[in-house]
C-alpha cells in the first residue's frame, strides 16, 4: 500500500488522524461531527493540539490546549 493511499485511510477517522498528527508532529485541522454537526475542532500544531469543544447549537463551550 502507497503512503497517500495509506493516509486516506487514516483521514476517514479522526480520532487515527489526530493521533498520527500529534506522534509526527505534523500541523493541521481536524473536525469531529455529532448527529451531523460540528461538535470538536481540533487545530495542532508541531504536534501540540488546541481544541474547541462545540454545543450543538453552534456555540463554543470549551477551548483548551492537549499535548
């Protein structure tokens, strides 16, 4: 199996890709969806990961910041 091909795989699943990002060190942007709507964005950076948490109504509950 090719990488690219290899990292499709993992981006069908967010929580796989926030794992490989975090552990490579990688930058990028990961979204969660509940009941079809936003519910956790996840920015990292160099491996570091700063998250917001939203409600179902589009409002953000909680920010923070996980290594």
């Amino acid at each position: 199996m090719r990488s690219s091909e290899l990292w499709k795989e993992i981006c069908k699943h967010p929580k796989a890709k926030l794992a490989v990002m975090q552990a490579l060190k990688m930058t990028g942007q990961v979204n969660e969806t509940k009941n079809g709507k936003l519910w956790r964005t996840h920015k990292v950076k160099k491996g570091v990961d700063h998250y917001k948490i939203w409600n179902l109504k589009d409002k953000v509950i909680k920010t923070g910041v996980s290594k």
